[in-house]
C-alpha cells in the first residue's frame, strides 16, 4: 500500500482502526488489571485463613520457550487448571484513556498499516468489542461459567484460541491472556507498557481513596447512634493539668457513684482508651489495613499474571522473531521487538507496596523525618533491584518508592504516542497527593496504631512471596515488612519506653501515690471493682504493666523488649515501694527486730504464719512433715520479747496512719504479686499459636525467652517478701505495744483495799488502741492476716502478765481480782475482732486467771493442783507463787522442797 498512492487512503484509515483498537485493548486490560473490567470475578468469599495462598491463575501457553517463569505459570503449563475463589471490589470501570474512540495523533513512520488480520485477529478483536461494546456500552448479561464467552466461542480457531478454550482457568484470566496476546498482535507491548506504568500510582491511589470512602461513608451512618449511646454510659470527664496520679484522684472523686477505679485508670496510659492494644481505634485500624492490603493482593496478582505473560511472548519472541502463536510479523519495525516500557512484575510490586507504606504513613502521623533512614535507604535500594532493561518513557516515576508524603501524580491523557514517547515520564507539579482520608474512618491516629498495622503487614508480606516468581522474591521480603520492623524498632519502641517511664515516675512520685485511701469501704473487698484498696501508685503501676505487655501480645517478635521494659518498670516501683517501707519503719524496734535471725527463725515456725506465701509451716503440713508445738514456739518468741524490756515509747510506731500505710502496702504489693504472676503466664503466644500463615511464621516470631518469664516470676517473689516483711513489722509492733503497756504491772502494788469495777488503765489504753487499729486497718487487709497481725497479742499477755508476779512483792485478793479482770477486758477486745479465734484467745488469756487464782489457794490445795498439773507451769512460775507474799496465806519453810520433789518427779 505503500507504493500505491490510490491506497493512501486506506493505509490512513487502517492506521487510526489500528490505533483505535489498541487503545480499547488496552483500556480493557488495565480495567481487568484492577478488577474492575467486564469479566473481573465479584467477591463471593473473603478468605480468612492466612494459610490460604492468594488466588493463581493458570494459563495454557501454547509455545515450549525456556523463560523463566513462577511456579503459578509452571503449573499451569502442566495441568493447565486453576483453583482461584472469586473476588472483585466493586469499583466502578473507568472511561477511556483519551476520552474518544478516535486515534489520530499516530506518526505515520512509527507505525505501519495492518494490511489484514488473520482469523484468530480479526474475529477475535470483533467478538471482543461486541462483549465489551465499542459504541461505549456494555452487555447486561454476562456469560454463564460453563459456556463460552463470545470472544472465544466467535473466533477463528488457532492454536491460541484452541487453547484458550480448553484452559480451565477462570473468566477473567482468560481475558487478561487474550488482551496481552492481542498487544503482542499488535506490537505495541513497549506503549502499553509506558501507560500501564505511568496509570500504576493514580489508579492505585484512586483505589484506595474510594475504598476508605465507602468504609467512611459506613462509618459516618453509624456514628451519631454510638456517640449517644457512649455518652449515656460514660460521661465525659475533662482533665485538667497536674500529674497523672493527681488526674486520677480527681477523676475517682469526681465519678465515684458513676465510674470503676479500672475505668479512671485510663488516665494514667500515655495512650487513650480506644488507642490501646484492645481500643477501638487499633480494631478500626487493623480493619481498615486489612480491607486495603486484601485489595493490593488482588491487583498485584493480576499484575504478576500478566507480567509474567510479557516476559514469557517476548522470551518467545527473541527465539523465534518471525512468528508469534503462528501468525506472520507484519511488522519488521514492530514495538514488539522491544522492552516492555519498563513495565514489570517487579516495579507494579515496588509501586504498590510504596502505595501501601504511604497509606501507613498517613494513619501512624509519620513525617520522613520520623520515619527510619534505615528503611529510606532500603527503600531506595528496593527500586534499583527493579529488574528493568529499559528505563525510559518515563519509568522512574513509579520508582519513587517511599515517604512520598506530597508526591505528584501523574497526568493520565493520552494524547497520542506523540505525547506517550515525550511527556509520560515527567510529572505534574500541580497535582499533588493529599492523602487517602483515612481521618474519615479513624478518630485518632498516631504511632501506637503500629500495633494493629503490624499483623496485616506480616499476612501481606507472606502473601505476596507467595505468588511472586523467584527472581522477585527479595522484593516482596524487603518491602512493607521490611519499612515497619524497622519502624518499630527505631522509632515506635523507644518513644513508646519513653513514653511509659515517664507515666511510670509520675504514677510513683506523688505524695497520693502511697497514701491510703481516706475513705475506704468498712470491710475488705478482693476485687478491685469491688472496692480492693489498692494504693492508687502500684494500681497504676500494674494497670500500664498489663498495657505494655498488651502491646507484646499484639507484636510477638518484639515480646523480649517490652518484657524488659515491663521488667524495668515493675523493678522501679519495687524500689519506691522499699523506700515508703522505710519511711514508716525507720529506727522502730520493730523492724530491727524482724531482720535479726533468731527472730525470723521463731516466726518461720509460728503457726500463724501459715497464712503467709511460702510459709514454712504450710510446707511442712503439705508435705507431712511434723509441726513444731505451737505453744512452745509462742513461749519462746514471748521471752525472747519480755527479754528486751524496757521498750520505750519513742522506738514504737505511735502514728496509725504509717500502720495503715504498712498494711495497704502489704496487701497492694500482693495484689501486685499475683498480677505479675499472671502476665508472666500470659506470655506472647508461640509461632504455633499465632493467626499468621504457617509456612512463614517461624522468621516473624520469637517465643518470649523462658529468662524473662523467670525473671518476672523472680521479680513476683521480691514483691511478696516486703509484702511479708510488712505484716511481720505489724505482727511484731502489736506485741511490743502489749509488752508495753503490761510493763506497768511491775511497778504497781495489788494491795487494793475494795474490788475495782473497772480494768487497770494500761489495759483500758491497750484495748482502745486494739480496736481503734483493727477498724483502721480492716479495710486495707483481708481478715486471715489481720488474725496473724494481732493474732500474737494474746500469748504475750499471757506470758508478761505471768512473769510480772515474779517482780511483785505482795499482793492481795482483790490485786488478783483485778488481774483477771485485765485479762477478761484484753480476752473481750480480741475477741471482738472478727479474725480472730475466739477459743484460741481464751485458752492462752485463761493461764493468767488460772495462775493467779492459786493465790487464793492454801499451801496443801496448792501442792495437789501442781501435782496434777505438773506441765501447766514451769518450775520458775511455781517458784514465784511461792516468793510473793499474799496476806493471810500461810507458807512453811520446807515448800520449795516440796514443790520441787514434784516437778522432779
């Protein structure tokens, strides 16, 4: 046609058909590309198993060329069946590229004319406008699955054909085969590839955009009804400035009747209620990701399908330039012949994921600046491994890869191949990117929203090396995955350590942190909702624990590290805890006294201390092991005690207010105890455990070590051993209280001329601070250690009020009266506590009304009750009944010897 001027005309005409064609080809393909074409599968099934690999498609390939290619490709080949669930987004299909159905910009010496298409061509190019509808309008019916579509069932059999229709491979990879076979055809892979390259970023982005739009719009229906209903059930609490611990306290008063202690102590988090691992912003977020990433997945699958077709005809084109599927080259010229225009698997990867990483960007608040340099030189080094042989018509637009925070878009007309070879490339600085309004679906945003991101990136990333072909696979291992370890590592971890340590020094430091609660309910409760009084530092301190191990739970890889910092922290209260004991107990006798080893030996032994963690006394009945007698070991820590009298004031703890704070202590760093206990046992998850696909979970996930879960099992028994150290303080201080009092006894005379009505006063002061204590710390512990608190007084009554006779000179009926009315006023306080055992007070408190009531008896009666009794009394004890002069009893000279030939016998 060349050489005939006549035919001009008709080269002219088949010039612009040909163009036209390759542009609805090519409109055609990149509306199935992102599953927005006429055959795009519909979403029928979202897949939830992370074992699932994403949809491969098969594809018949009718040559034997050796280019390498993915397994999906290499399986097809052999079976050339495809197992692919259904799926679609539901967007709508965009207009044409040029906006007309003409093409009139083509350079008369850059193509050359189509003299005719054979019958594969030809039919096939005219059923597959009347499917698609040229004139701009579609088929409202859609083939059924098991016939034909007309593009295939009308066209003239060849080998391509044939094996198009024999190919059990879904709809739309057929199509997508069919419009990367016509391109071939056609030879203008190398154009193709220039605009499916430079529409790569726009349509992704556009994609996105509309989807959290939809998702906005679902949002924004339901927001008016949940905001009410949140405000009827919370009311909004305004804080004002101050310390953490003291927005706490206000907030509890404020909302008493209306909110838990657990709810205010969201005060005391660096991060809101709905930012927390378990908020409603990290659900809405990792929703948010997820949808989006299932998206990507799909479009680079189909990506992957039909970059793998183009390498594939070309590799098969180099081997064989005369032929393609058995039709003649009528081009010697032809683009065929040429590189794809940078168009890849590898590059739709780098895009797509740089799409992705903007999109999480945006939802973290991430600026360059903040975001790794490690990861931006990553980045850049992701884009040189593009394997690309040919970089120009403008394929470095889509290799700005990352933190392309006000990255311009590139303008899509199409103006000819005139516009494609000189201007596709360059960028328009008018058209920025503003971001994918994810405001519109999160109402807070911010770099503890990683958490949530983490898990998809990993299912993504998995996914992706999935599909990928070999050579690609470092691409899919260094590109999201690789930005947000880095992220967390770098950035999220420190900040979030810094963030914690400081909520941390402000939940211990207040004065309020360590100061009981001052009105706190009338009995114990051991439920924190029920009222437990907690002291509201270590209650904070456990409440950010629980969280930080929150975040663990939700990034298992990097367990270890906030285990350490929960390790760091809990080790940090520990130690201000330690200094609020000794401020209560420094230079008390008390205290001096619980870390001297016989002490400690004796109270080991003590029955009462049964009640405390690893007591030795519950160990030994446990284990059968024989008991130490009670009474003796009670003896002999009362003498041990009398042994240090004088005591003197000035070396008790007189303020009740520091006994309190010692039994609140004691019982907070319990409660604290147990809860590390728990979250030691709560550790991150296994790799087995984990929702994540199997075959790549092992890489991503480490098991917390089984060190830091003995360290905090270590750091748990620290806890309880000054929470035990309290109690024996307490213990201790209320028997050196009773030693106190009872020392009076030795400097006042029996000799009372009328019987008393009332209890000595010593006693009557010892019995009011008795109950007056027992009211004040009943709140603070529960009642089996209140029993071992003031379970100790009664035998070291006893045993003083025993031993007192011996220091008496004389003393007279109503002097014994007046003891045993002591001894039933000290009974009558005990046993008004709760706690105690009633029986055991009056077995041990009976002694001393047994005791002095062999006063009253004569020398004979006496004689006979002590060889009866030979073991109630020590020798001693016997002995001073007889020294001590008691008017009207008559005691020979020879009674000491009588007394003794009986307790010898």
């Amino acid at each position: 046609m060349k050489k005939v001027g006549a035919l001009q005309d008709v080269r002219s005409e088949l010039t612009k058909l040909r163009g036209v064609l390759f542009f609805k080809v090519l409109e055609d393909l990149h509306g199935h590309l992102y599953n927005q074409g006429e055959y795009s599968s519909t979403a029928t099934d979202v897949r939830e198993n992370d074992d699932d690999v994403p949809i491969s498609a098969s594809i018949l390939i009718s040559s034997s060329g050796s280019h390498p290619v993915s397994r999906r490709t290499r399986g097809s080949r052999v079976d050339g069946q495809v197992d692919s669930p259904s799926f679609g987004d539901g967007f709508r299909r965009p207009g044409s590229i040029d906006g007309s159905s003409s093409f009139d910009g083509l350079d008369d010496e850059s193509v050359h004319p189509v003299d005719t298409l054979d019958g594969a061509a030809s039919e096939g190019a005219v059923s597959w406008s009347r499917v698609n509808g040229f004139d701009g309008h579609t088929k409202e019916t859609r083939t059924l699955p098991h016939q034909l579509p007309s593009w295939l069932s009308n066209s003239t059999p060849n080998e391509f054909i044939e094996s198009m229709k024999k190919s059990d491979a879904p709809l739309h990879v057929k199509y997508l085969h069919t419009s990367v076979e016509c391109l071939c055809m056609l030879g203008k892979v190398a154009a193709a590839g220039v605009i499916i390259c430079q529409r790569l970023r726009p349509t992704v982005q556009e994609i996105i955009t509309s989807k959290i739009k939809a998702q906005a719009s679902v949002f924004k229906s339901s927001r008016l009804c949940k905001d009410r209903e949140s405000q009827a059930a919370t009311p909004v609490v305004k804080y004002s400035k101050g310390t953490i611990v003291e927005n706490y306290i206000a907030l509890k008063q404020k909302n008493s009747s209306k909110m838990s202690p657990m709810g205010a102590l969201w005060a005391v988090s660096p991060v809101s209620q709905a930012m927390a691992p378990t908020g409603a912003a990290q659900a809405a977020s990792r929703e948010l990701l997820d949808g989006v990433l299932d998206t990507i997945i799909r479009i680079l699958e189909n990506h992957v399908l039909v970059g793998e077709l183009l390498e594939s005809r070309l590799a098969q084109k180099n081997e064989n330039p005369e032929t393609i599927n058995g039709d003649i080259n009528w081009s010697p010229d032809s683009e065929a012949s040429q590189v794809t225009g940078g168009y890849s698997v590898g590059f739709a990867l780098v895009v797509l994921q740089s799409e992705c990483q903007q999109l999480i960007c945006e939802i973290l608040r991430a600026t360059p600046e903040a975001a790794s340099a490690d990861a931006a030189v990553q980045t850049a080094r992701l884009a040189s491994k593009v394997p690309s042989k040919d970089t120009k018509d403008g394929s470095e637009e889509g290799l700005s890869f990352a933190f392309r925070f006000t990255d311009a878009a590139a303008s899509v007309s199409i103006q000819g191949v005139d516009g494609i070879r000189q201007g596709w490339g360059r960028r328009n600085p008018t058209t920025l990117q503003e971001g994918y309004g994810t405001t519109a679906v999160l109402n807070e945003q911010g770099i503890y929203l990683v958490a949530s991101l983490y898990r998809p990136v990993l299912q993504f990333t998995d996914k992706v090396a999935s599909m990928l072909p070999p050579k690609y696979s470092q691409l899919g291992n260094d590109g999201l995955q690789a930005f947000v370890e880095n992220f967390l590592k770098d950035h999220f971890l420190p900040a979030m350590f810094v963030d914690y340590r400081k909520c941390v020094q402000q939940a211990i430091s207040s004065p309020a942190a360590f100061r009981p609660r001052a009105r706190a309910a009338s009995t114990y409760s051991p439920l924190i909702e029920k009222g437990r009084p907690v002291l509201q530092g270590l209650l904070a301190i456990d409440f950010l624990a629980k969280e930080v191990l929150g975040w663990a739970q939700a990034m298992p890889k990097y367990a270890n590290e906030l285990v350490e910092y929960v390790h760091t922290f809990l080790e940090r209260a520990h130690e201000r805890c330690r200094t609020s004991f000794m401020e209560a107990v420094l230079e008390k006798q008390s205290y001096m006294l619980i870390g001297r080893q016989d002490v400690e030996s004796l109270m080991k032994l003590e029955s009462a201390s049964s009640c405390l963690p690893n007591s030795f006394i519950q160990a030994s009945l446990d284990h059968g092991s024989p008991v130490p007698e009670t009474s003796e070991i009670e003896m002999e820590m009362s003498d041990l005690l009398l042994s240090l009298r004088p005591i003197k004031q000035e070396n008790l703890i007189r303020d009740d207010q520091k006994l309190i704070l010692l039994a609140a202590l004691s019982d907070s760093l319990e409660y604290v105890a147990d809860s590390i206990e728990r979250l030691g046992q709560a550790s991150p998850k296994s790799p087995s455990q984990d929702d994540e696909n199997v075959g790549h979970q092992v890489r991503h996930h480490t098991r917390t070590s089984s060190a830091l879960t003995r360290n905090l099992a270590s750091l748990a028994d620290e806890y309880r051993s000054l929470a035990v150290e309290c109690l024996k303080v307490l213990r201790i201080e209320m028997q050196l209280e009773t030693i106190f009092h009872f020392q009076e006894m030795t400097s006042r005379e029996y000799l009372d001329d009328q019987d008393a009505e009332e209890p000595d006063d010593f006693i009557i002061s010892l019995t009011t601070q008795i109950t007056r204590r027992d009211e004040e710390v009943a709140p603070f512990i529960v009642d089996i250690k209140r029993n071992y608190i003031f379970g100790g007084i009664c035998s070291v009554a006893a045993n003083a009020s025993i031993k007192a006779l011996a220091e008496m000179k004389s003393i007279n009926l109503f002097g014994v009266q007046q003891i045993c009315r002591n001894s039933i006023a000290l009974e009558q306080a005990l046993a008004a506590i709760p706690s105690i055992d009633s029986e055991a007070v009056q077995q041990r408190l009976d002694r001393i009304r047994t005791y002095y009531e062999l006063l009253n008896l004569p020398f004979e009666a006496l004689l006979a009750f002590i060889a009866e009794h030979e073991y109630l009394f020590t020798a001693s004890e016997y002995s001073s009944l007889l020294k001590v002069e008691v008017p009207g009893r008559e005691i020979p000279d020879d009674a000491m010897e009588r007394i003794n030939e009986i307790l010898v016998h």
